[in-house]
C-alpha cells in the first residue's frame, strides 16, 4: 500500500514542517517514508509545496505524480498545484482561503483550518498542525500514537499541549463534518 | 545499538563526516547545500572538531586546506556558484595533493540560475574545473543511506590517496527526506587515514611516494618535519624543478597513483541488469527516476536495467564497455543539456546505438516520462 500527498499553500505556513512530521511518523509506525519539497528562492511568501510518500515497499521516485491527498491552504496554489490530480484523489481545501480547484477528484473535504487553529489554540501558526490531524484522520495512514509522537518531537519547547489540541482539533474536524 | 531516522541527503553527509572523522569545515552556505554548514557548526564542536563560517566560498576551501595541511581531515561544500570559485584552491589541492572533500549540492546554473531546483550541470566541471591536467575523484549518491556512507568512502578516498574527493550532489537528494538507519556510535567506522612519514624529519622529502602505491607519506604542519608547499610544478623535495622530464615525472605519477588503483576506486551498481537487453545510465538523482522506470518498463515485459555509477569520476570505463558489448542499446539520463552522454559515447564507440535523455527545466524526470524515453530509443 502507498500513499501519496501533497501538502500546499504559501511559504511560512509550515506545510514542510507537516510532511516532515508525516513521514516521521509513518516511520514511527515501520514503513518507509520520502519527504521532499518544492519552494521558491523567497524566505516567507510564494507557493510552496512538499510532498509525503508513505509505502510498505522500497519508494524509488520520491516526487509525487499523482497524489492522493492533495491539500491546499491558497488559492494560489490550489491552481498551481492541482494539475494533476485524478478521479480517485482527495482535495482537502482550509476554507479561508480556497474557493476553485481546478483539478479532478474522487471527494473534497473544505475544512475551516486556519479558522479552527484560532480558535482552539489563538493562533494561525498551528493550523499546519491542525491539518496533519485532518488528514491523518481522513486517511488511517499513520497511526494515532505515530503522529502525536511525531508532532511533539518536531514543535519548539513550550508548546507541546497546544500542538496536541491543534492536533486533536484536526482529527475533529473531519470527524464531526 | 542503531537509530532509525528521517534525515535530508545533507544531514546525512553531516553525519558521514563526523563518522569518518572530519574535525575541520570552512565554508559559506549556499543553497541547497546550506543544511550541510548549518548541522555541521552544531555538530563539529561536540566531537572536539572545528566549524569555520569563511568570508566567502574561495576561503571556504582554503580553510579546509589548510586545516588539512595542519593534519585534520578536512571538507567544505558548496553549490554551483561556490564550485565556480573553488576550482582555483581545488587546482592547488590537486597539485599539492591535499587530502579534502568538496561536496557540491548542484541547483540549475549557471551563475546564479535556480537556487532551489535541481540539476546536474557539473558532470564535467567537477571533472575539468580546473586548469591544467589534474585527476581527481567524483562519486555521487542516489540516496540518504548512500549520502552517509558515501561521505566516510569520499573522506577515505581522498586521505589514502592523498586527492580532493568531490561529493557531487544534487538538490533531488540533498533535500530529499527519507529512512536511515544509523549507528549510535561510529567507533567501527571504517576510516582510513593519510599514511605519515616513518623517517627522521630531517631525512623527510616530502613528495617521495611509495613505489606500490605512489602515493607520498604526509607529515603535518608543527610536528617538526618540514616542507614546502607549492602550486608550482615540484619534485619529491616539494620544490619547482622546472625541467621537461621533472614535470612529465611529477604529472604521471599524480595520474597515476589514480589510475592504477580503478578497481579499488571505481563503484557501481548493477539494478536488473542480469538479463538487460537495453540499459539507462543514470547517477545521483536522476537514478531515482531511473529505477522507477526500469520497474515500468519490466512489468510491460521490456528487459530492460539500469548501469548506476557511484563512482562518476574516474569514468567506469570497463564496466560501460562490458555492458555495451551484450546489450542493443543505452539511454543516458541526466539532468542537463547532456554532459555524461559524451563520455558513455566515447566509450562505447559504436558498440552499440547511445541515446540521450537530458532534462534542464527545473524538475526530476517522472518514472512515466523516463519510460516514454526509453521506448522511444529502444527502436533506434
């Protein structure tokens, strides 16, 4: 079995720090995992995307052709980022900030990411947590125990409860929907 | 006792370095080989090594040098720009035969091109950068496992044959993320060091290489064995002779001591290759694509494998020509204009039909892409 996502938005929303957790936790769990990303030159602003291959098997190509998860979190890069989704793809969309996606796909989940980051832990800067949960939820890819662990070992000191109610914020979300 | 980690290809030459024993950096980060730096000036002082942030990429191997000379295994890195600057020092390094590694993380060139998109673009300048004659090494990794263990043999290689040893990277694998599993301890590292002088320091002629293995023994700087140092041509004193036969003596042995040991410097792999009737050639981060493609292209029932250099310089030249003598065809792919292509060419010479795949904007070849490619040159 093979997952394939890809996390996109804007620089600075964390999106890469997401996939790393991803990965970290799929190989948490024992299975093999290839995080990379694509970003401009910019420190903060421009698309940016990064892209998260979770596999029982040996992952040769380590870029995503086709994902199966696509999250989007700009409109931007929602049009970037989405040429090439198919018919069984899943398209994730933070509502505050993406209104078409052009690309093809099986469902698509709108979730109020940013808005629920804010309101559950006062700040837009968990929502790259919060849709780590999401997405988790969605997809059973990763195991509940993997993420956490995964998240708390990636965020700065200090700020571990909130990253686990942004989390767990995630999980509600698309299990309340 | 082991950790399963999830490191960039960077950090695992950071992690390779320290295993092989490098105490000294000199550099200026450069993207995409900036992690290189960054993990370095945290990870150098733990194990009583030193993390020098240079002025600009030329002192970054100077430093490097230096410290090398001192008697610390030593290294840098860099990316395109930087390899640009550093080809001057490599030369020096080259002719004073200066155990360093230079790892050069390629992004789209030249000159500043796309920082944080890769390429391949210095197959031949890490070859030929330099002026003048000169010999050197240049493996290049497909993976973050092989980032580690290929940053302790570039370390070994240049300490026992007293060469700069270029890791040449790309940005596919040195961003890339994935598993590795690395040893708590590196005490069984293997890790070979430069041979040192036996003699009195003053019977000690520094450029006196060993008959076998031409490589000379080196004293470092301060231990009371003295030498000169020089860019100019010199013989076994360490001092310029200038005559026709000094240079001829002093330019073959620097091929030599190189060229003489192949089988011990070249590596490759060899991915379904057994019953290959048609082969891609491809290294670093392009072999990434290459691997995909070849499984694509055996479950549509084509034969076909992929001939992995790890080794890029000296060329496997044996190895290619092997290859080329029992199989129809080969697709070289790379991430450039065409560069390798040429000296797979060479080397075939008419054996068997040499394509070229050369990609130059800005993305890895998809498996899919690569597969298109292959068919298209297996009917040539």
């Amino acid at each position: 079995m093979t997952h394939n996502f890809r996390f996109s938005g804007t620089g600075g929303q964390g999106l890469i720090t997401a996939g790393i957790i991803l990965a970290e936790a799929a190989i948490l769990d024992g299975k093999e995992a290839v995080q990379s990303q694509s970003y401009g030159p910019e420190a903060r602003g421009g698309s940016s995307k990064a892209e998260v291959i979770v596999s029982d098997e040996t992952i040769y190509f380590g870029r995503v052709t086709c994902p199966d998860v696509l999250l989007v979190m700009s409109q931007e890069a929602a049009d970037k980022y989405s040429g090439d989704t198919n018919e069984h793809s899943i398209i994730v969309t933070d509502t505050l900030f993406v209104k078409d996606v052009p690309g093809r796909c099986g469902e698509r989940v709108d979730l109020p990411i940013t808005h629920a980051a804010v309101e559950a832990c006062g700040k837009t800067l968990f929502a790259n947590i919060v849709a780590v949960g999401a997405i988790t939820a969605l997809t059973g890819c990763v195991s509940d125990e993997a993420i956490e662990k995964a998240v708390l070992a990636r965020v700065p000191k200090g700020t571990e409860e909130a990253n686990k109610k942004a989390l767990q914020t995630g999980i509600a979300l698309v299990k309340n929907r | 006792m082991s950790r399963t980690l999830l490191l960039q290809g960077n950090q695992a030459v950071v992690e390779g370095a320290v295993a092989a024993g490098v105490r000294f950096y000199g550099g200026y980060p450069i993207t995409p080989s900036t992690e290189i730096a960054e993990q370095l000036a945290l990870r150098l002082p733990q194990v009583g090594g030193k993390f020098m942030q240079t002025e600009d990429e030329i002192a970054g191997l100077g430093t490097a040098i230096g410290a090398s000379m001192a008697g610390l295994k030593s290294m840098t890195a860099t990316s395109g720009p930087g390899f640009s600057l550093k080809q001057e020092m490599l030369g020096l390094a080259c002719i004073a035969e200066i155990p360093v590694v230079i790892v050069d993380v390629q992004r789209v060139g030249p000159a500043t091109g796309q920082p944080t998109s890769p390429a391949q673009g210095e197959v031949m300048m890490s070859r030929w950068g330099t002026h003048g004659d000169h010999w050197v090494i240049v493996v290049s990794p497909s993976s973050v496992p092989e980032s580690f263990e290929l940053t302790i043999r570039a370390v070994n290689l240049s300490e026992k044959y007293r060469v700069p040893v270029i890791m040449l990277m790309d940005e596919v694998i040195g961003h890339m993320r994935e598993k590795i599993v690395l040893p708590d301890d590196y005490q069984g590292i293997e890790a070979a060091s430069r041979k040192t002088p036996s003699c009195k320091p003053e019977e000690y002629l520094a450029y006196a290489a060993d008959k076998e293995d031409l490589v000379p023994a080196m004293a470092p700087f301060g231990s009371g064995y003295r030498w000169h140092v020089t860019g100019l041509v010199h013989d076994e004193t360490g001092f310029p002779k200038g005559t026709p036969a000094g240079t001829v003596e002093s330019l073959n042995r620097l091929h030599d001591k190189i060229y003489n040991h192949l089988d011990d410097i070249v590596t490759f792999e060899n991915y379904r290759m057994d019953d290959a009737e048609f082969a891609v050639i491809a290294f670093g981060g392009a072999a990434r694509s290459a691997y995909a493609a070849v499984n694509l292209a055996r479950q549509e029932g084509l034969k076909v494998g992929l001939f992995r250099p790890i080794t890029i310089w000296p060329f496997p030249e044996k190895q290619v020509q092997e290859i080329a003598g029992r199989i129809n065809g080969i697709l070289v792919h790379e991430l450039n204009y065409g560069q390798y292509v040429l000296e797979v060419g060479r080397v075939v010479a008419g054996a068997c039909p040499v394509s070229l795949y050369g990609k130059y904007d800005n993305e890895s070849a998809t498996p899919q892409e690569l597969l298109a490619e292959i068919k298209k040159a297996m009917k040539k």
